[in-house]
C-alpha cells in the first residue's frame, strides 16, 4: 500500500483561528471524499479543537488531533518569538515533519517566525543557498508560479539560478502535464539590460535550459507576466514582493471602481441582473482565495504559509494545495532539477 | 506682459508621426482656444509638417515650425544614434530649451537617445546626483506622481533623497491646490524593513519632512500605491519601472478578462445596453493615454518623453502635461525643495 499523503497543520495562527482552519479542513475533506490517501495531522489545544470539530459534526479518521501547550503570537517579531516558541503549535508542526511524520507543514501564523523555525528545524538542503517564498499568480493561459516573493530582499546570481530550480521542480509537482517556461523579471527584454547580477543569471539559466529541466525564455517585463508565455518567473525577494502586491492593489483598485460604477444609478444596476452569472465567473476567476498560499523553498521539506487574514475557502485553498504539492512529489523534483544544475 | 510658455515638440519621433503629432496639437488648440498664454516651437521636416497643417486647415500663430536635417531612429542604440544625432528634429528641440527659447522639450521618440542627448545638451543641475525618470500613476483620490521608473537600475540614499525633492516639486507645480505626501516604497511598513539604503534615505527623508517642503509619511507597500493616502512614491529605476509595468499588465489583464465575460453569451451582451455609460467612464478613468508621458528631472530643464505607440489623444495630454508643469513653474519649485534639503 502507498504510504499517504500527510500534512501538518497550525490550528492556531492567524485571524479568526481555530475556526476558520476547521472550517477550511471540511472543506476540503467534503471536496475530496472519495479520496483515501492523505491524513491531516492537527496541532493546537487539543479541547478546543475538539470541541470545535464536534460542532461541525467533522469527526473523521482523516484527522489526528496533537495537542500543543502554546501559541506564537502573531505580532511577535521573530528573534524574541523563537526564544518562546517550542511546543508552539506551529513548532510541532514542523518538528513532526522533521521526524518523517507529515511530509508537509500549513500555518496561517507569524510569517517572520514560521520561516526562521522552519529554516531552525528543517535545516536548508546542502545545494542551495538561500531558501524563497514561491507563490502562484493567475496569467493567460493558467497559472504561474513566481519567486522569490521576500524571503530574500538581496540575491546574487547563484540565489536565483538556484530559485529557477526550485520553481520549475513546484511547477512540474503541481502541474504535471505542463513544461515549465522560466523568465527572470528585468526592466527589459533586449540582452544588455538590467544589473549585472541578473545578466550573469541569464548567462547560467540559458546554459540550464533543456527539454527535461526547464526552458530558459530570458527576460521578461512587468507587463508580461501575465500573458502566459513563461509560468516560472523569478526576481529577488524585494522585486518580487513590490510586483505581487503591486498587482494585488491595482486588481483591487479596479474591481471597487468597476462596482462603483455599476452600482452608480438605477439604469446600471439593472445590468447587473443580466450579467450576474458573467460578472460571477470573471470574480471567481480573479478571487485571491484561489491563490492562498506562499511555498517556502530550499529546506529539507516543503513548509506552507497561508495569508493571515484569509478566511476558511481561501484555508482551504491552502490545504489543497499541500496536497498537490506532496502528491506531485516536489522533493524528487527538486532533487533531480539539482542534479542538472550541479553537473553543468 | 508675462513670458509666454513655450513647448519644443518633436514632430518626428514614435509611430506614426509626425501624423499624430499634429493631430495632437490640433486638440490641444482646440481644448485651448481661450487661453493666449503659450506657444508650440515644432521641429521636422519643414514641408511634410506645412502640408499635413494645411491639410487639417490648423494654420496657427501659435505654432512656429523649425526645419531639421534628419531624424533619431526609433530602433537605434543610444550610443551610436547620439553621434549622428546633431541636427535631428530631437536634438533641435532641446538646443532650442538649452538657448532659453524653449521652456520644456517633448519627444515620443527613441527613449535612451532622448536621455542621453537631454543629460548631454541641458547638463544634470549641481544639486543632484542623479536624473530620474517620472510619471503619474491614478490612485483612489486622485494622481500620484512615481520615480524613479527607469533611468538608474541601481541607486544610493542620496539618490532616493534626491528624487523625493524633485518629484514633490513636479507635484506641486502640477497640482498647486494639494500638499505633497512622499513614501519610500519598500516590502514592509515597519522601520526594520528593507535594504539599509532605504533605511538612510527613510531616515534624512524625516528630517526632511516639512510643511513647505513636503510630508514624509515613511514606507508604503505595492498594495497601497494607489490608496491614495501617499501621492509622491519613491522608489529605485528597477523597482519602479517593474512595479509600474506589472500594474498595466495587471490592468490589462483584468480589462481583457472583464470584457471577455460581457459578451461571452446573449444574456451579457444584452447587459452592456444598460451599463453602457457606466462602463465607459470606467474606462475613461483607466485610460492610458490620460497618464501619457514620462518626465526627465534633474537636469537645467525639464524634457517629457511621449509614449511612442501612443494615439494623437495620448500625444495630447503629453502637451498638457508640459503646458501644466510650466504654468506651475516646476524649476523653482525644484530650487526651492533642494534649498531646504541642502541646508540640512
């Protein structure tokens, strides 16, 4: 039999927890029913929890409940919050990880604590140097995945030959049947732009680049990631973090004038009725929920940060994805990217 | 009688011109039809310009054209194109700025050559270190002014300074009514973020911060760039220019996506009837071609750089941007800004 798919999660981080983390989990356990091959491993305060899952009527044989004796707080900056943080519920997770009991931790916590701890436990992989937030982003044709998003806010040419790595093996584990395309994000296309660092990476990348690792396409500009001509994007960890949220506040700035101008006087209002199941379809397509979940890469083990403030659809998006990833077997992926990358 | 305000364009830089140029300059006419208060010093081939004038019927003493030998390509590379670029239409409005003839120079053609030529021609003023490119972004209450967007990919606190006094002061000689607000874009709101380069340049910006000069407001993430509680964004040429192209392609994206919804089916199409006029101001407010132009700034003289694939709408309010930021009298507003930083 196959071993299954195990994941540990911090019941206690971020807004409205524990609630809107059981809520995520029946989600996903009532999405995926059918399924027997993954096991939720819970850590938190074992009575709460309890009686929380109780309520909902959730009992399920999917689900171990580990009780944790603290919290860390989710305004604690890290150095002090490490100090206090064994036998935290989100140190539980990872150290149940460490002992190749979960293949995967979720947290929706302190983002600064869960990635010093998780880099405390996990340890870095000896091939590489420093360790990226990866997270998804939607583009033409289906999704892409782009690091680094702030782990790093500088990088040299290494850090992000390595990211290229890191990100095509993601990829490859979510989507299967999809070849990554790799693009490093520059202020333009053409060959002698940009910082050196970055034309040193070109140079390293292009070199990489093969049908069974990942293509390298070269540059590509701010107003392109989203056109869906590469899926693998790689900046530093200050770009990448300015162009997300960049992107985040300008899809927002749009969809609340676009609703202020449908909703401006009768006449529009009443073309809302005819276009609900259209506007629905386009919200649905754009809901940050579906893109909850920023990959933490580079350890020995795969940790997962939720947004803090998500609710439980967008939790649950999070636990789908710590599925995906451990079912698409990312460290194998990982591993064997690697290898190209160090025989070169 | 007061000095009128006088705008150098060259007639034959970007697509389709000098086409679009004059049919820009014919709206700009129009729009101002009132006013007697400025004058268009036009530079190209002297006959091509004179039919097409006549053409249209938009003979105007407003206008005076310049013949020029030859023209800077779109394509060529700034260092080679600057040898030839002696009497070309681009080089004889800024020499005509240089000999106090011209208040400001405006070009939809070659970007790199246009810099290099200005910076070559006009000279950096003694105070700053760095020009830097600027534009304006809409945000929830109004417009922001962003730099730098692309002129230095690499930049020191000095720069960053620099870029605030200059910006505040484009700031205030376009929107007189409103007091500039100036944040340092970074991944974090809290003083311990970022690269120790911005957190100098964060720290001389408070000092700094005056009520005549302009409101230091700290740090602000991409997400908030167009809250609209900040209204001078600072931030490096390589994060600013990806941070401004991720946000069309984000808006583009969206717009792309939105439309496809409303006509995929009979019911939806049938809701554009009704929403008709909504949608368009929606549209107008997103307009690209209203935030057309990118402004030089730092040199003895302010130079605005047109999009180059831009409409003769686009090319339009580029020639209202230069015709504001004179009237607003820019360069003594940059005098008086870098007076008080200098007496720190």
């Amino acid at each position: 039999m196959k071993k299954k798919i195990s994941i540990a999660i911090d019941a206690m981080g971020g807004d409205n927890s524990p609630n809107k983390i059981i809520e995520g989990i029946k989600f996903f356990l009532d999405e995926n029913k059918s399924k027997n091959d993954f096991v939720i491993n819970l850590f938190g305060k074992e009575e709460i929890l309890k009686q929380k899952i109780e309520k909902i009527n959730m009992a399920s044989d999917l689900i171990k409940i580990y009780d944790s004796k603290s919290i860390v707080s989710d305004d604690e900056k890290p150095l002090t919050a490490v100090k206090n943080a064994k036998n935290t519920s989100m140190w539980n997770c990872i150290q149940h990880q460490l002992d190749g009991k979960s293949d995967i931790s979720l947290s929706a916590g302190n983002t600064g604590v869960l990635l010093v701890i998780s880099r405390m436990i996990l340890k870095m992989m000896n091939e590489v140097s420093k360790p990226a937030l990866a997270g998804l982003w939607p583009n033409q044709n289906g999704m892409n995945v782009v690091l680094d998003l702030g782990a790093n806010i500088e990088c040299n040419d290494q850090n992000l030959v390595d990211f290229a790595e890191l990100g095509s093996a993601l990829f490859k584990s979510l989507f299967p049947n999809e070849k990554p395309k790799v693009s490093l994000l520059n202020v333009g296309s053409e060959e002698m732009k940009g910082t050196e660092t970055l034309k040193t990476a070109s140079k390293r990348l292009r070199e990489l680049s093969s049908e069974d690792n990942f293509i390298y396409k070269g540059y590509i500009e701010g107003n392109n990631i989203m056109s869906g001509d590469s899926n693998v994007i790689i900046t530093d960890g200050f770009t990448g973090n300015v162009a997300l949220k960049t992107a985040e506040g300008t899809a927002k700035f749009i969809t609340k004038n676009l609703k202020k101008s449908l909703t401006e006087n009768f006449i529009s209002r009443i073309s809302i009725i005819f276009s609900y199941f259209s506007l629905k379809k386009f919200k649905d397509k754009l809901d940050p929920r579906k893109y909850n979940g920023a990959i933490f890469l580079g350890l020995n083990g795969p940790v997962v940060k939720s947004h803090g403030g998500i609710d439980s659809i967008g939790f649950y998006h999070s636990i789908d994805l710590c599925y995906k990833i451990i079912k698409g077997d990312l460290m194998s992926e990982i591993k064997k990217n690697l290898r190209h990358s160090k025989s070169v």
